[in-house]
C-alpha cells in the first residue's frame, strides 16, 4: 500500500469555495480577477475591458474538455513541430509538460504578456502542467494570435480559423535538463536585455528625463531622501472601542498619537485642497474588527502616510506638518479653522511653467487612463500570489517543527523498541549513535523551521512592496475621477453673459432713459467682475495641466520606477540570502552525520 500513487490535488470549486467561507476570498478564483471595487477605496472602478478569464459576455469561456470536430481531429493529428516541441519539454517522458516550461516556451513568440496570460488561462487554468492535446491547443492559440494580434484569443475564433492556421513563430527550446543553452533561442533565458545608455537608434547620446523638465532633474534620486513613518497600534483603547495609533517618524522629534477620524480629517483636507495631486486612499473602516483586519488597516495607514509626507508638493503642506507634529491635534482641531481653498487660488505659474507643458498631454493621459484598470489587476494579483507564498512559507516553518519534535521523539523511543536494550537495561552502542544521530537531525530540522519563520519577513515586505504600487495606480486613478469631476469651470457660461450685458448696455443706451447712465455703470461693474472671474478660471485651467503633467512626469513616473526597482532588489536579496542560510542548514547536518553508524 505504500507505493499505491496519489491522486493529483487540484483545485475545485467546492475547494475554492471552502477558502472563500473561510475567510479568503480569493480573487484568483473568480472570473474577475478581483473585485470592481479596490481593497482600500469605496469609488467604484472604471468600466475594465472583459477579464482574461471571460468573455465580452461575462460567462466563462469553454475549456478544452469538449473540442469541436475539426479542433479535435487538428490535435489528434498535428503538425510535426508541436510534437518536437513536446518531446523536447518533456524529459522525463510523463505524457505532461510543466507550466513553468510551457511559460517559457510562449515567452519566445514575443507576443505580449497579456496574450500568453490568456493562452495558459484557456488551456491551463488551475493546472500545473498540459498533456499534449491540451499543449498543442496552447500552441494553436499561439499561431491564432501572431496570425491576427488584434483578435480576441479564444476558441472560438481558433474553430474558425484552423483551416488556414500557419506554424506558431517560437524559438525552439533545448532539452529542460541542460545547463547551457544558447540565449539564441532557448526559452529558458529569460534575462531582460537592457540598452547601453547613451546608445540610441540614432546614434545621440541618452536624452535628458523628461525632456529637461527641472522639477524631475530635482527630484532624481528622491528615494536616498525618503522620510520613514511607522504606524503601530496602541493596545489601550479610548472609551469601549475607539482604537488609537502611535505614529513615528525618523525625520520627526516626537511620537504621536492619532484616531482613525484625524486620519480622515486630514485626507478631507488635502484633498479640498490638492484635488489635482496623487492622494493615496485611506484604509476603511469596519464595526466590530478583528485583529487580522486591525493589522491590514495599520499596514494600509502606513502606505498612506508614507506617500503623503514623500510626495514632493504636500509634504510641505501646513495641515500635514500640524498632524504630524502636534501632540495634542485633537484640540487643536476643535481651536483651529482650516483654510480649505484649493491650490489653484494661491498659486500663479510663469511663463517657463507653463512652457513646459506637453501640448499633447491629453494623449499623455488617455494613453496610461486605458492601461490603468490592468496594472492594478495585475498588482492585484501578485498581492495574492505573494499572499499565498508567504502562507506556504508559514505552513512549512510549523510542519518542519513538527518534523523536527517527531525525530526528536523516535531518537528518545529508539533504545525502549531494542531487543538488546530493553532486557540489560542499557542503551548498545549502535541505538546510541542512531539515536544521537536522529538528534542531530531534529536539531537541523529546527535550525530550519526557525531560518523559513525569519523568511516570512522578507515575504510580508514584499507584499507591502507589491500593495504600494498598487495604491499609486488606485491613486492616479481616484485623480482622474476627481478631474472629471472637478477640472469642469463655466468660462463658456460667463462668456455668454457678458454678450448678454454688452447688448442690454448698448440697448440702454439707445433708449437713455432717466438714470440710464447708473444703469450702465453698474452692467460694466458685472463685466468687468465676470471677465475677472474668466480670467481667474483661465489660469485654473493652465494650473490643472501643470498638476496634472507633474504628477505623470515628476511624481507618477519617477515612483513607480523606483518602488518597482527597490522592492524587487529588496525581495530578491531576501530570497537570496535565505537560500544561503537554509543551505548551510543543509551541510552543516550532512557533516554531523558522517560518523552515524548503519550496522
């Protein structure tokens, strides 16, 4: 019975439900990938193009589990490349190819991610692996998509189109267990090829970032100058459940002690202020929460403050430096009226600002508008994903504990089961050193439970990593709802009003009634304000594309560079010198048992 096979887990949806009641809601699971509404704002997303895992209609897409005729008998008799191809990936000759090996091999056809994202989503969703039918219909829908790359991938499309289907267009891979492969063509070379700086297709030198824009040039290397704050949960509660948190910062003198309402207080403000800058959201609220949503909500109020006292025009605000600075804020808001007027009033542009506006700006903004609900499904995602490496990695440092009490507990038993122990009352030679043995690797066992309990650290900042790009793209998100709502002004109305007053004067004045001349005077007074108010509207206008164009070229652009770079360094030097340290667990236990006796 020992060597009866195991089935293969996969996951079903009986299985996938079970996670959801238990309190995960897993958004790989689902046909949407996550839900309409991002995990820390109550706006409602854009309208997002249909997702990966279904079609314009909403249902999901059919699988390959019921092809029609002419897709069954092109898989059952393919061209001889698909079949090279298979044999190739499939070393060990199981009758299946792994998705990491299938991933690569699509990676070669340099069709986008996106599309390959859809070709394993058709044919391998919820699997490890694809046998050959299920392979060769992944590299049909590879020669779909390179026939026609602005068509839907689907099978539907693939039914229609098989009479005329050409050989997919993909670098042939080596076999998988060889060390070196030429970079020509192996799909397991997947390092990113970066130009040489400097070396441009027309043979000048690097342009300057963003064009010689000088706010950028000054903000270029802002990541060495960031100001660190640290939101902790005070255990004391005010009241019966008011929760209260302590706020520290390594640029500031003091501790602080902040309510979620001042928290609120002061994104009310700045935004009423700012409305036409990058304001990351608040984390919600919740009656009744639990611990795990107490520690998500201090997580999420960290990312917030972080982003606010970084981002290069609010950290000099009045109201953020009051929050972060007064001890005592609660009463100095009860004392205090804050000025709530918008940027725009106070502010004035000159004219080598206003200079450095793109004229096509617009175009600058669609462009990353349409691509924006896909970069925070995809950050949505690899949240997740990271989410459930960390519960492996979690999983794995309790089971190699138990392992480790488990071998602990036979090295104790082992002399009592001996037929020469038991009757002398004294433990041979061989149950000794066996059992000294087992020791030494329930020690190894240990050593490696406690290494995978400290990894979980560079998961858990990882994730946070991952969710702070993902609230800058939900934060140029809230900012175009808010331009759409807000950029809106009645130049156009006013206009039409002073042509309205101009015909009444000169009216009045042909009729020269008694006091005409008083009539007149103050029909011109309403001119003149009216113009006043065009004019103050007109520089709003130019002063809307200057935030706009700042926060895409100066904020937007150089953070997502730099959070995408640091926090990858940062996990794959975590990764990194895990792997060392469990590696040395490794030898170090192999070296204490080279004297453990085995006759």
């Amino acid at each position: 019975m020992f060597n009866t096979p195991r089935t293969g887990s996969s996951l079903t949806s009986s299985s996938l439900l079970t996670q959801s009641q238990g309190g995960f809601a897993d958004p790989l699971a689902t046909s949407g990938g996550f839900g309409e509404v991002d995990p820390w704002s109550g706006n409602q997303s854009p309208v997002r193009s249909p997702s990966p895992r279904s079609g314009a209609s909403g249902e999901p897409e059919p699988t390959a589990a019921a092809p029609s005729p002419s897709r069954d008998a092109y898989l059952n008799d393919p061209p001889s490349l698909y079949i090279s191809l298979f044999r190739a990936l499939e070393p060990n000759h199981l009758g299946e190819v792994s998705l990491p090996a299938v991933q690569r091999l699509l990676l070669t056809s340099k069709l986008p991610a996106s599309t390959i994202e859809r070709i394993l989503d058709v044919t391998a969703h919820n699997k490890v692996g694809l046998d050959r039918q299920t392979f060769f219909l992944a590299l049909a829908l590879v020669a779909q998509a390179q026939t026609d790359p602005g068509a839907d991938v689907s099978l539907e499309a693939l039914d229609k189109a098989l009479d005329t289907l050409p050989l997919p267009q993909l670098s042939r891979p080596g076999p998988v267990h060889q060390s070196s492969v030429s970079s020509a063509f192996s799909p397991w070379d997947t390092a990113p090829r970066y130009a040489v700086p400097g070396a441009q297709a027309n043979g000048g030198g690097e342009e300057p970032l963003n064009g010689g824009n000088a706010e950028a040039e000054a903000e270029r290397g802002f990541w060495r100058r960031l100001e660190t704050v640290d939101v902790q949960i005070i255990p004391e509660k005010e009241g019966w459940f008011l929760q209260k948190y302590r706020v520290v910062s390594d640029k500031r003198p003091e501790p602080l002690s902040r309510r979620y309402s001042d928290f609120v207080w002061l994104l009310t403000t700045l935004t009423q202020r700012y409305p036409f800058r990058l304001l990351p959201a608040l984390p919600p609220k919740r009656i009744s929460p639990d611990a795990s949503f107490l520690e998500q909500r201090r997580k999420g109020l960290r990312r917030f403050l972080n982003a606010l006292v970084n981002h290069p025009v609010i950290r000099d605000d009045g109201a953020l430096n009051v929050f972060m600075t007064e001890p005592h804020f609660e009463a100095w808001r009860k004392r205090m009226k804050v000025s709530t007027e918008e940027e725009s009033v106070s502010k004035r542009l000159n004219p080598a600002q206003e200079m450095v506006i793109p004229s096509d700006l617009e175009e600058k903004l669609d462009r990353l508008r349409t691509r924006l609900p896909a970069l925070i499904a995809s950050y949505q995602k690899m949240v997740t994903l990271a989410e459930r490496e960390l519960h492996r990695l979690q999983v794995a440092a309790a089971e190699s504990s138990r392992f480790a009490l488990s071998l602990q507990t036979v090295a104790d038993d082992l002399p009592a089961s001996c037929y020469r122990c038991v009757p002398t009352g004294q433990s041979c030679d061989l149950c000794t050193a066996v059992g000294r043995g087992l020791g030494e690797v329930g020690n190894g066992w240990s050593s490696l439970a406690a290494q995978r309990d400290r990894d979980t650290a560079t998961i858990v900042a990882a994730i946070e990593a991952l969710k702070s790009q993902r609230d800058m793209y939900g934060a140029f998100r809230d900012l175009f709802h808010r331009h759409a709502r807000l950029s809106r002004d009645s130049v156009d109305s006013l206009r039409k009003r002073i042509e309205a007053l101009q015909a009444k004067i000169e009216k009045t004045r042909q009729a020269q009634k008694p006091g005409y001349e008083a009539e007149v005077e103050k029909l011109v007074i309403a001119i003149d304000q009216d113009n006043t108010a065009i004019d103050n509207l007109l520089h709003r206008r130019v002063f809307i594309r200057a935030c706009m164009w700042h926060e895409l070229s100066v904020v937007f652009h150089s953070r997502q560079a730099a959070a995408a770079t640091l926090g990858w360094r940062a996990w794959a030097g975590g990764e990194h010198e895990a792997a060392a340290a469990e590696t040395r667990v490794w030898e170090r236990l192999i070296e204490d048992l080279e004297w453990m006796p085995t006759d």
